[in-house]
C-alpha cells in the first residue's frame, strides 16, 4: 500500500513540474538559437533577468505585464474546465475596452471612483457578450468554439480600428494630416491608483488577485463551478445526472469572455488611459489574450497557479526586451523564444492528459484482473 501511495504520490508531481521542464527545454533550445548567433546564453539571460527582476521598477512592470495575462488565464480556468476552449481573448479584450473607454469618455461629470466602477462593469459585461455568442453557437448550434472564437477576434479588431479612427477618433486627431486611430485620454481623476509610485504598477493588478481566489472559490466551493466542471468532465454523465449542458457551456465561455473583457478595461484605466492601435489586435492587447492561455495551463488550469504562472511570462516579455537590447539579438528571437515557451507548455499540457489516461486505463485493468492468492486469502479470512 506505501509503495503504491508513493508510485501515485510521483506520478502527479511530476505532472505537476511537467510545465517547469517544458520551460526549461524551451530556454536549453533558445541557448542554442543564441550561440549559433553568437551570443553568450549566461549572457542573454542575465540580461533577461535583470530586465524583470533587477530593480524595484522591473519587477513592477513584470507585475504590469502580468495583470492583464493572469485575468485572461482566470476566464481560461473556467472555459477550460467546463471543457469549451476560449482563443478570442483578444477579441473579449478588446470589445471590453472600448466599451470601457466609451464611459470614461462620456461621464466625465461623474466622480472618479464612480466612473472607475462603472467601466470596469462595463468591461466585464462587453467581454461577456463577446464570448458568450460563441458559447451559444457551441451549445445549441453545435458551432466549432475555436473557430468562432477565432472569427470573433477579428470582427472585435475591425470595430476597434473603425471606432478609434472614426466615431472616437481623438479629436486633436481628426484634424491632423496623419490621423493616429486613438481615442481622447480619460481624466487623471479616472486613471486606477498606483501602488509603487513612480513605477506604473496600479491597483489592477491587486484586482487581479482577488479575483483569483474569488475564482477558486467559484470552481471548487459553489454548486455553479461543480457543474461546470461536471460538464467539463464527462457532458453525457452530467446531463444523465439532471444538469443543463448547454446551459453551463454558454456560461463557461461567458464568463471566460468577461475576464478577458476586464483585462481590457483594466489596461486602459491602469496603463494607456487611452485606447490605441496599430490596426491589429496586439496593437492594444500586447497579446495578452493568447498569452493568458498559456498562463493558465502552466498554472493547471488553477486559479491560484495562474499568479505565479502570469508572472513568469510577464518576466519573459519584459526581461526579453532588456536582453535584446544588452546582447543585440533580432527581435525576431525573442518571439521565437517566447513561441517556443507557449509550444513546449501547451505539449506538456497533452503529455499531463495522455498519462492521466494511461493511469486510468491501468486503474481500470487492475479492477478487472481476478484477486491475486494473497487478496483471495484475505477475502476469505473476511467472510469467514
């Protein structure tokens, strides 16, 4: 019995560390990338780290890139569980920015904290919106939730980039020659309060964070997230059971959508206190919506995982800028470096699943085999 609680007790730490060694392995392969450029690795990622952790305001913005990431990962834990998969956080994002920007702009007679407030509800509900029609499409249409979702991301950047260059155009900019798509800058009364000053870390980030156990709690001590889970595991046992499966794939990808709608507004009110574009998506999002996910599958799809998770590749996206600038590496690598961390996590994730299934499939075998003599003496000595 200690041999076996042992076996099981190694068998899911190393799941576990599984995205720790991705991580690792993707870094041994970017060493190599680095040497063949001729580039000292120790080197490189010193740089790396100093750029993310050698000063007070590195480790600020670490934790400014990471806000954004660890709230789309939040509405990936709760997609993923209920077993619909979410790739239009950029969309979510986005569509909860503008509708954020859109009151910060409009009520500029409201108190600060009362239009804060609002935008960040309006935040939330735009991203709702945004993912819970592909929910509805999946649930009662039976509609791919990748492609939707995917489809979904560009419509969002196409209304952003007619707004910001019409309707809500800055209006210094729709006279100028070279018009920016940007909207007007909220009030400093609207702007979410800093934490550290100078740095820009801002109380977003502490909203992050209570979100993430609010989450946890969601997930794993209220009826709603068991039922999530429950359709997330097994929808044909769920639905036998009495729950409404389609009822809580809508809801999964609503609220998913809603976090991602958040960190948008999030990002507007605590670092760019505008919306602006370069015409793409990650123009605005940084990438955030596709980076959440990799965070919350490092993290195991856990809530409270997800913050360390989140700052890690918030420490890979600043650091990375130092290092190119320090070692003089293309910035095509440190996209192929962060590209290798999302590849080699996402495969953990496959490999984590594939042994849970062959442990299952083990389980079951063992159940079925007949008592070995030592069990048959015991089941003897039982029933006389």
């Amino acid at each position: 019995m200690t041999k076996i609680f042992q076996s099981e007790w190694m068998s899911h730490l190393v799941d576990a560390l599984l995205p720790v060694f991705a991580t690792l392995a993707a870094l041994i392969i970017g060493a190599i990338m680095l040497l063949v450029l001729g580039v000292n690795p120790i080197d490189a990622y010193a740089a790396l780290w100093d750029g993310a952790f050698g000063s007070s305001n590195a480790f600020a913005e670490t934790l400014v890139k990471a806000t954004p990431l660890l709230l789309v990962a939040l509405g990936i834990c709760i997609s993923f569980r209920g077993d619909v998969i979410n790739i239009g956080g950029e969309g979510q994002m986005i569509i909860g920015a503008i509708l954020a920007t859109w009151v910060g702009l409009n009520f500029t007679d409201l108190p600060g904290w009362l239009v804060i407030t609002i935008a960040m509800l309006a935040g939330f509900f735009g991203g709702a919106v945004w993912g819970g029609i592909p929910g509805f499409l999946k649930a009662y249409f039976n509609v791919n939730e990748i492609l939707s979702t995917v489809m979904m991301n560009a419509i969002a950047v196409q209304l952003m980039n007619f707004l910001l260059r019409g309707p809500m155009i800055d209006p210094a900019q729709a006279e100028a020659a070279s018009q920016i798509p940007q909207t007007a800058r909220l009030l400093d009364a609207f702007r979410l309060a800093r934490l550290m000053p100078p740095t820009r870390l801002h109380f977003g980030a502490v909203i992050a964070v209570v979100l993430a156990g609010l989450v946890y709690i969601l997930l794993w001590r209220t009826t709603l997230g068991y039922r999530i889970r429950a359709v997330g595991q097994n929808p044909h046992a769920s639905r036998y059971a009495g729950i409404q499966v389609s009822r809580y794939m809508v809801l999964a990808l609503l609220l998913s959508g809603a976090f991602a709608g958040l960190a948008g507004a999030v990002q507007v009110y605590g670092v760019n206190y505008r919306m602006i574009t370069d015409g793409s998506a990650s123009g605005f999002t940084g990438s955030a919506g596709f980076n959440g996910i990799v965070a919350a599958l490092f993290g195991g799809l856990h809530p409270i995982w997800s913050i360390p998770a989140s700052i890690l590749f918030g420490a890979l996206l600043v650091g990375a800028n130092k290092m190119q600038r320090i070692v003089q590496v293309p910035s095509a690598l440190i996209i192929a470096l962060n590209g290798l961390v999302v590849v080699f996590v996402v495969s953990s994730e496959i490999l984590r699943k594939q042994r849970q299934r062959k442990r299952l499939a083990v389980a079951k075998r063992d159940d079925e085999l007949p008592p070995s003599g030592d069990k048959q003496i015991q089941q003897a000595e039982a029933g006389s």
